[in-house]
C-alpha cells in the first residue's frame, strides 16, 4: 500500500471502525412495542481485560506501536496513529462488555473465563494470525452463549433452540439463572459489531516502515595498471 493509502487508513478508517465498534458495543434494544434503546458504557473489568488483550496484540505483533506513534513518524501521523490506538481501546473494552450478559451469575462467569482465556493468550504468546484465530473463535463462542443460548432459555415463546438447551440442562434448575432480555435485532448488531472488530484488527499495519541500507565496502585488491613484460 502506498503512502497516501496508509496515511488515509490510519487517520480516517481505522479510527472510524474502531470508534463505531465502541459505539455498538453499548447499544442495546430493549424488548417491547415502543423500540426502547440504551448506551451501557463498560465496566471496569471490562477496560482492565481491554488492556491486557492489547498487551497481547503487542506481543503478538498484531498492535505495532512504532507503526503508530514514534520518532520517524511526523507529529501529525503520530497524533492520528495516537487516535488509533486510543479508539482500539475504547472499542476492545466495549466489544468485550457487550457480549457479557447483563445481569446474574452468568455475567460472573463470563468475566471469570474472560480474564482466564485472556491471560492464557498473553502467557501463550501466539504470532498474529494465532492470535486473530483465538479473537475469532473467543468472541464468536461469547456472542453465541448471549444471543442464541441465553436468549432462548428466557424466551417466553420457546422454540427448538430451547427445546434443545432444556434437553442438555435437564435436571438443573434454570431459577438462579438471571439475565435481562433484549430484543433479537441486538444480537444482529452484535454479529455485524465483530465482524467489524476483527477488520479493523486485520487492518492494523503490521511492522514500522525500514530504508534499505547500502554499505559500500572497499575493494580488497585494487587494479593496477599492466606493466610492460620484461624481455
């Protein structure tokens, strides 16, 4: 990609992908005839495992900070890249809050083997397509349990998806389970809000621009001119 391509990307697209998964992130369509919506901001939790996955992306080489932000750049592409890694954040805090339930043990557990697999990454230090394949498979495994399990346990009309988790959960009593209900189209935007998380990781630039460097090394042995044989 040539320089304008990246310096566009940098400044307008990713911090524009990142900004809108953050905004997703917290949307919520609360069930009813009236279409009610909230912004839920993360919590704590959630931005402390946003830092620690980004300490992975840097381990991982998936997040290069001196692609970024550093001495060869100019001010001005070091102020964007700033803003890239500053929206990353806010948008890996809300991805992450927005697949917890939303109340009750469930949302406990979530966090617990939240910061166990996030750990585990980080310790396993994993290059950067590993690391995007673990993303995929943890916030695909995440968005599945919130609005495709749990939101059939709780709803009221039922279906064959409840049939099934009743079936697995038979003899396990579902009243200490407690979580709010959204309308469905909030797990529609969920799906979109991760597929556009991991673009914006995909685009992220991989490694700091390098100069060659041409040394000139002096000859060994330097021509001499022919001298005249000797008769």
């Amino acid at each position: 990609m040539n320089g304008r391509g990246t310096a566009a990307r940098e400044a307008f697209v990713l911090p524009l992908i990142f900004l809108t998964v953050a905004l997703l992130g917290g949307f919520r369509i609360l069930p009813g005839d009236a279409g009610a919506m909230r912004f839920v901001p993360p919590p704590l939790i959630g931005l402390v495992l946003a830092v620690i996955l980004m300490g992975a992306m840097v381990r991982a080489r998936l997040l290069v900070p001196d692609a970024l932000v550093g001495a060869p750049r100019s001010g001005l592409a070091s102020v964007s890249g700033g803003l890239v890694i500053l929206t990353l954040l806010a948008a890996t805090a809300q991805v992450l809050s927005g697949l917890s339930p939303e109340a009750g043990l469930t949302r406990l557990a979530y966090y617990f083997v939240l910061v166990v697999l996030v750990w585990n990454t980080l310790a396993a230090a994993p290059d950067r397509p590993r690391l995007l394949h673990s993303l995929f498979v943890i916030l695909g495994a995440a968005l599945v349990f919130k609005h495709v399990i749990l939101a059939a346990l709780f709803d009221a009309e039922g279906g064959m998806v409840k049939r099934m988790v009743l079936a697995v959960l038979e003899g396990v009593s579902t009243g200490s389970v407690e979580t709010e209900r959204l309308h469905e189209a909030t797990g529609y935007v969920a799906f979109g809000n991760v597929l556009l998380y991991l673009l914006g990781l995909a685009l992220l630039p991989t490694a700091t621009p390098t100069v060659a460097m041409v040394m000139a090394r002096p000859v060994d042995e330097e021509l001499e001119p022919a001298r005249p044989s000797m008769p």
